[in-house]
C-alpha cells in the first residue's frame, strides 16, 4: 500500500505537478497563458541572424511561436504581459502594429506600456518582419506575409491568455547553468576592470531564472531566461527553425502534455548574451561537431536546468504589479557624469564598425577584416565615403570604431531606428528590464545593478534581451574599446551602455516614487515606406502525367526504431499556404483500423524539406524526414504530406494531399 502511494508523489514531484504543495500557496494574481504559430515562408525566403543572402527557407526542421504570459492584479488592477517569439529579433514594426491591433480588441488594457515582446534570437526563422533597411537588405526587402504571421501570431496569443486569465500565483527561482555558454570575446570581456570580473568570477552569465505560473492547483506555464545565442544550427542550415532554446520549448510542452496538460506554455527567453555563444568549440561548432546533435545538447542542457529549478520554486512573488516605460533618441542622449564616469557624455549617431563586418566565430564575415581592428582600410574608407560619408564629429564620437556604415546618414529614412523603447515590468519582487538590442554579459550585470541600487537588494531582477524594437549590440565602454564583432555592432558609440543605465535609473527611481514618466517622442511609422523584392510564387505545376501530393519515392517496407523513413512528393510552393497551426506533414498509426497523428512538422523527430525542380515549368518536391524515437509503439505507420498548389493563369490555391505506403515499426 505505502509503495502505492509513493509511485505517484515521485512521478508529480519530477514532473512538477505538486498540488499538495501548490495548496500552502494563496492566489493573489490572475494569471493567463498563450501560444500561436508564428512561423513564416517556409521556401525562398531569407532567414534573419546570420545576414547572408545565400540563406534562404528551404523547409521546417521545426516551428516558431509566440508564446504569452498575462499577470494581473485582480479587479482590474495593473496587468503585465511578456511574449517570447521564436524570431531572430522583434523589430520595432512588429511592435506597432501588434499595440494597434491589441487596442482595437481591447482598448488601453494593454499597449506599449506594459507589453513586452522578447525574441529568442533564433538565427533560422524566416526575416523581412522589420521597417528599416540594415535588417532586411540581405532578406532582399519587407516580407508581408512573414509580417502578418509574426503580428497575428503574437497578438492571438495574448488574446489567448487573456481569454484564460484566472486567479493564480506565480513562484520564482535561480540557479546557475555553466555548461551551455562560452565568451566568444574574450580579450573584449578581459578589458573590463579586474575587480569587477573577479566579483562575478566568469566571463558568461551562468545565472538561469525561472518563473512557474500556477492557476489554482494547476500549472500553466514557465518562463525561464539564460544568455546565450541560439546559434547551434550554423548558417548552412536553411530549414527554419527555433535552434537551442526551441528544443527546450518543445521537451518541457511535451513533458507536460504526457503528464496530461496540453495547454501548458514553456518559453526559453533570451538575456544578456551578446558575447556568448553555444559553439563551445569557438569555431561555429561544440560540443560535437555535428549541429543538430549540438542543439539537442544545448537544449536539453537548458531544458534540464529549467526542470529543476521549476521543480523547486518555492518563493512566491507577492505586491503589486506595475510598469514603467519610456521611448529615448539614442543618438542625442546627454550622459550625466554618475554614469559617464565623473563626466557628461554624449551618444552617437548611429554607425557600424569594421568589426560588425568581420562577424564572428559563429560566422564570419569580410575575409579582410578582422574582429580587433581599429584603424581604417583604404579600400573599405573608400566606400564607407561614397555610401555614408561620416562628418568629422561622427568619428571622433565614435572613436576607436573605424565606421564602415553610418546608417543614420541614409535618405530619407535612416537605415536603424533610433527612437528606442525601454520597459521595466515589475510584479512583486520580480523586475524585468526590457532592452531593444543584443547586451553583452557585463553590459547585463552593470544594468541589472543600477536598477538595483534603486529597488533596493530584494529585488530578483532579470534583463530581457531584444525587446520591442532591435537596434544592434551594447557592450561596455572597456569592451568597446577592444573593437570585437560586439563593439563594432554597438550602434551608438561608446557611451551607449551609459545612456541605458540612465533611462533605466530613471525610470527605476519613477517606479519606486510611484511617479510618471514623461514620454514626448514616438518612433516612426514607415508601414507605407516599405519594398519588397523577393518574386512572388507565380505558378505551379506537377510533371506531365502527374498529379500535386503523388509519389517520386516511396518509403520501405519496414523499419526499426532510430531508423528514418523518407517519402518524396510532387507538391507545390510553400509560400501559397503557411498552413499556420498546421503541419505540412504527419506521421500518422494505425489504430483499430483508424489513421492516428504521432507527430507533425513541429515534431523533433521529422523534417520537412523543400527542393525546386524546374523553375520554368513550377515543378517541385517535398521529402518527409521521421528518424524513429526510441519508444515509438510497433505497427503501422505511414508519412502524410499536406500542400497548396497555385494555378496557372488564374492564380487559385488549391489544397491536396498524399500518403506514403503503410510500413511497419518491428
């Protein structure tokens, strides 16, 4: 009898479902929960994070969300909202146009007050989402339809979250992760003052947080942040894809739909980690030199440490919700001398390095340019001149940073935004620091400690990286100095870390006063200032005498677990249909006679892969990928594709669909 008992207490106590010790908890907030499909085209299109134009969509390795938090006073009181996207930034377009939408259904509950929309910072999700060329010129312009799936996405889940708001708690816990992370800028991060890297004693950011959302007795989500680049899918991959932080995603959801909750939303969110990368080999590869392998071990690895950590929260965040934000023209920021070091200073405006050129040893850039440069080419001063010649008050503001591209110059929008957004959300004894770029492990601390100093040592405070806008990287001054792919990414010049440490000491200091913020700037709205030159899809065809969805290759009789299958289809373009909440394939079991969904395209163990044939006729393939996972039940099983096809001349979509032979699992 005793044994009985206990099977069941061990299995709620690995998987987090503690009801007996949820109870001595009390619900003093409404808590909600979202998730919408924010994945894009998903052939022919260019990826964001790697900035190469030879990286275009050619399949789904697996999907991106966006995944919501609501947390409310009740009756009404002040609410939060936090999303993660699995996306390579969250341009500050997205942002807009998802506070219209959120104010056409919902007045001014939530507006670019207290909605803070994170990105991942996956390098293999489709790109063109933003307004400004320096993000969408090697996408080749503004991909509307990657737009609008990202927009509606994000704004469908915090519908979704606020639909099931209830009254709830949320616990918060931390622990240090240093097995994921290495510094890829060493000799930057070793500039900064001695006594400051021997208090933190490493050159990443180890510390993992990790908050667990309750409703009642049930658990309804997770948000755990650490810092480091979803970068183990290397630049040669071109099926989107949610990289390291995904993988975690999808174990915990999966974890929790077996122990029987479906709707449960886990997000992997992203922190300070400019300058570190998951390639522990520091040449775009590590632990193995097989990235696929490499993401499941970098994911796993946060995956593991989030578990634990959600398994042993125990302090219950408690008080009041509130928020601060503030818009600030980051190139005209006059520094005060506490945070300029016994000076005023003065930001920049906006430029990039030689070093920004150089990119990085997770993929590197111009073959003559090297990180650590800080004198001028002739050849490459030739061409900075003839595109943005810099005024001599540009260098000098920016120096040592030979400029390569001043973007602020540009016609008659500059090139990046520079009417940035800055959010603290603040629940209880929990601040979220919301920046709009890329901070590197110091520049996070150095933050993390000056709001501190304002909210008082009690405060569990966390940095949310590439928040509502995206306008490159911030090192500290000393980092800067180094000139690595870091500093020459940090737009605004050396001060720039400065300047963030004094909005967020002000807007701080305006949340503990409980005083407002004066916002007298509005970013630019240039939805109708955008180009796109990317061809569309203009027809498809099947070979003569066969059919969209009929079979090229078949799959095998049979298979044993760790085996993969493989069908090749006739099938049409991608971009005719996301099929958004949908799967371009299945694996499908029989059971009792019925066809049963095992898995779709979002599932880590298929692929989905897109392959022209004939550009002049339409003709193209889809091959299925399902490597077979330990556990998988003997049987029946067959591989289902899903497609659209557009016709000649009139330019319908039409849907179709094949199967695979049936196979047996031994």
């Amino acid at each position: 009898m005793k044994t009985r008992r206990v099977i069941p207490f061990f299995l709620a106590a690995l998987f987090g479902l503690l009801p007996l010790v949820a109870n001595a908890y009390s619900d003093n907030y409404l808590v909600g929960v979202g998730k919408y499909d924010v994945t894009g085209a998903a052939a022919e299109v260019g990826m964001m994070g790697y900035a190469d134009p030879a990286q275009k969509s050619s399949g789904i390795h697996n999907r991106q969300y966006a995944r919501a938090y609501i947390i409310a006073q009740p009756n009404d009181g002040p609410a939060v909202v936090f999303v993660n996207v699995d996306a390579g930034a969250l341009f500050q377009s997205v942002n807009q146009a998802v506070v219209e939408r959120l104010r056409q259904r919902f007045g001014e509950r939530y507006t670019e007050e207290n909605v803070v929309l994170s990105a991942t910072h996956t390098h293999g999700a489709a790109g063109g989402q933003s307004h400004y060329a320096l993000y969408n010129v090697t996408i080749f312009g503004f991909i509307k339809e990657n737009f609008e799936a990202q927009v509606n996405g994000i704004v469908a889940a915090i519908a979704e979250a606020h639909a099931n708001l209830r009254p709830g708690h949320v616990l918060i816990n931390r622990g240090e992760l240093s097995n994921a992370s290495i510094n890829r800028s060493q000799p930057a991060y070793d500039n900064n003052p001695a006594e400051e890297r021997a208090r933190y004693g490493s050159s990443i950011d180890p510390e993992m947080l990790v908050l667990r959302l309750r409703q009642g007795n049930r658990d309804a989500g997770m948000i755990s942040w650490f810092a480091v680049h979803p970068v183990s899918m290397s630049k040669s991959n071109t099926l989107l894809t949610s990289d390291n932080k995904g993988r975690a995603e999808w174990r915990f959801e999966e974890l929790a739909k077996g122990q029987g909750n479906p709707d449960f939303v886990a997000s992997f969110a992203q922190s300070n980690h400019a300058d570190t990368t998951p390639n522990l080999n520091l040449d775009g590869t590590g632990p193995t030199n097989d990235m696929w392998r490499n993401t499941e071990i970098i994911g796993d690895r946060q995956f593991d440490k989030a578990l634990a950590l959600y398994q042993g929260a125990s302090v219950q965040l408690t008080g009041a919700v509130d928020f601060r934000h503030q818009y600030n023209d980051y190139s005209k920021i006059r520094v005060r001398p506490e945070f300029g070091g016994g000076q005023a200073r003065n930001t920049c405006n906006a430029a990039l390095g030689y070093a920004f050129a150089a990119g990085t040893e997770d993929g590197r850039g111009l073959e003559d340019v090297d990180e650590g440069t800080v004198e001028t080419n002739p050849l490459l001063n030739l061409i900075t001149q003839v595109i943005t010649p810099p005024t001599q008050a540009d260098i000098a503001c920016h120096a040592p940073k030979p400029i390569i591209l001043q973007q602020s110059a540009f016609k008659p929008y500059p090139w990046s935004p520079e009417v940035l957004p800055a959010s603290i959300l603040r629940i209880g004894q929990f601040s979220l620091l919301a920046v709009p770029g890329e901070f590197t492990v110091m520049s996070g601390r150095r933050l993390r400690e000056t709001v501190r100093g304002v909210l008082g040592n009690d405060q569990w405070l966390v940095v949310a990286g590439l928040s509502n806008a995206y306008a490159g990287y911030v090192t500290t001054g000393e980092e800067y100095d180094k000139q690595h792919y870091e500093g020459g990414s940090t737009h605004f010049g050396r001060w720039t870390l400065a300047a963030y440490q004094q909005v967020f000491h002000d807007m701080a200091v305006a949340l503990r006063d409980q005083q407002a913020v004066i916002n007298v700037l509005t970013p630019r709205d240039l939805r109708n200032d955008q180009h796109n030159f990317v061809t569309g899809v203009v027809y498809d065809n099947p070979p003569v005498g066969k059919r969209f969805g009929q079979l090229v290759t078949d799959a095998n009789a049979q298979y044993s677990i760790g085996d993969t299958v493989q069908a090749v289809f006739w099938t049409g373009h991608p971009r005719n249909n996301l099929r958004t909440e949908g799967t371009f394939l299945e694996v499908q079991r029989k059971v009792n006679g019925t066809w049963q969904v095992v898995a779709g395209d979002n599932d880590w163990s298929t692929q989905y892969r897109w392959l022209r044939k004939d550009g002049f006729w339409g003709t193209s393939q889809a091959t299925l990928r399902w490597t077979i996972p330990a556990g998988t039940p003997p049987g029946e099983y067959r591989l289902v594709h899903y497609g659209d096809s557009k016709a000649p001349v009139t330019g319908k979509i039409s849907a179709f669909s094949g199967a695979s032979r049936s196979f047996t699992v031994l």
